[in-house]
C-alpha cells in the first residue's frame, strides 16, 4: 500500500462530496423532489458497506496489486522502456476505457443490469447518486479492475490516481449542478459534465444506453449509439 493512501482517498471523497454539495445548494440544476434528510444515510450507508467490503474481502486492492507488480514485473507496462509518468499517464486513460466497457456490460448483460439498476433507481440526481452502486457490482467491478491491473502492470500511482478521478469525477458528473452552457460546452471536451450525463439517467430506454462515461469524455466511437457523444447533452 501507499504510504498516506488512505488519507488521500478520503480526503479527496469528502473534498469533492463537500464542494458538490455546496454548489447544489447554491445553484441547483432542478429543485429536489426528495429531502437530502431522507436520501442521504441511504447512499451513504452504501458507500461505507461498500468500502468496508472491499477492505475485507479484497484487502490491498487493485493499489497494493500494482505495487506487488512492480516489485514482480507483471504486465505490459512494467515491460516498456517509457518513462515513469508516460505509464502513469497510460495507466489512468486504459482503466478508463476499460471501466467505460465494464459500464455498457452492465447495461448489455441481464445479470449484471439487474445489480447496476440500484444506481439508476435513486428517487434523485445529485451528487450522492454518483457512489450509489450495489455491493455486488462493486466486488465484480474491482476483480476485473485487479485482472486489469495485473496485465497491464500498472504503476500503484497510476492506479491511484486513477480509482481518486473515477470517484470525484463521478461525484462531480452525477451532481445537481447549474453551469452555464458556454462553460458546460468548453468542459464537456475534457470531462464528462452534469447535463453531458444525465442523458444517461433518463426513462428513455436508448438514452439510458448511452453516455456511459463517468470521467473521460471521449468515448469509442466504433460503439455508435453506445459510445458516449460529448456534444449530447440535456437541458431539460
């Protein structure tokens, strides 16, 4: 484990809880059907279970694998004559993608929707919504994050790195947020935005199955109407 890996993953969490949270407060992207009083020690309650499950069953996690994997030689990358932060960089945009592909799974298998709909069945959209999954998506999302981890021989920076932006890019994408649609145009090209994601989140069936990006916005265009389109985008 890193050394401080802990602090900085949750000092990060409750950054970025506390900063999106406010900002809902201050401008909010639609009032609130439901009362945070109601909501909150549900999704939250959530998000500790689900920390302390991975902690317990998986122990290290995909952070202590990578640098198990360094000390080895595990993976492709470890075997590449690049520097340090060229596999870093690699690292983050690879989970990314294969996260990305992990998300349209979710949506594609019956098996695994039945888990990934606890998210989408949040009586709200705000912020809390971005860490609300089910445990057993969380535990089969991290075992094909470790199986990752160790073919690509992820630097244990990388990876931390990686797993910090998931989370507060999911935070931050998943908030009731008002932003101006110049700004949420400009943003949307770098990272995947509040209204860019909440096409994902609607009742329509071939909206749903669509925009699967939670941190990088670019998507795969080769998925057609799967991939995630930066220029699409609600106002409603």
């Amino acid at each position: 484990m890193l050394p401080d890996e802990i602090a900085v993953r949750l000092g990060a969490f409750v950054a970025v809880l506390v900063t999106v949270a406010l900002w809902e407060v201050l401008t909010p992207r639609r009032p609130s059907s439901y009362s945070r009083i109601r909501r909150w020690p549900n999704n939250l309650g959530i998000v500790a279970l689900n920390t302390a499950l991975v902690r317990v069953l998986l122990p290290g996690a995909a952070v202590g694998l990578a640098l198990l994997g360094e000390q080895r030689g595990w993976g492709l990358l470890n075997h590449q004559p690049v520097p340090r932060w060229a596999t870093v960089l690699a690292s983050v945009i690879l989970l990314d993608l294969a996260i990305y592909l992990q998300h349209v799974m979710f949506h594609a298998v019956p098996a695994l929707w039945r888990v990934h709909r606890m998210h989408h069945a949040d009586l709200h959209f705000d912020v809390t919504t971005g860490v609300r999954f089910h445990p057993i998506e969380i535990v089969l999302s991290m075992l094909f994050k470790l199986g990752l981890v160790a073919a690509l021989g992820a630097p244990a920076m990388g990876v931390l790195l990686f797993e910090v932006l998931l989370n507060a890019t999911s935070m931050f994408n998943h908030g009731n947020l008002r932003m101006p649609l110049g700004l949420d145009r400009l943003h949307r090209w770098l990272v995947v935005t509040p209204d860019m994601h909440r096409v994902h989140h609607s009742i329509l069936v071939q909206e749903t199955n669509s925009n699967f990006g939670f941190n990088l916005p670019w998507g795969i265009g080769c998925l057609g109407p799967i991939a995630t389109n930066p220029l699409r985008a609600t106002r409603l």
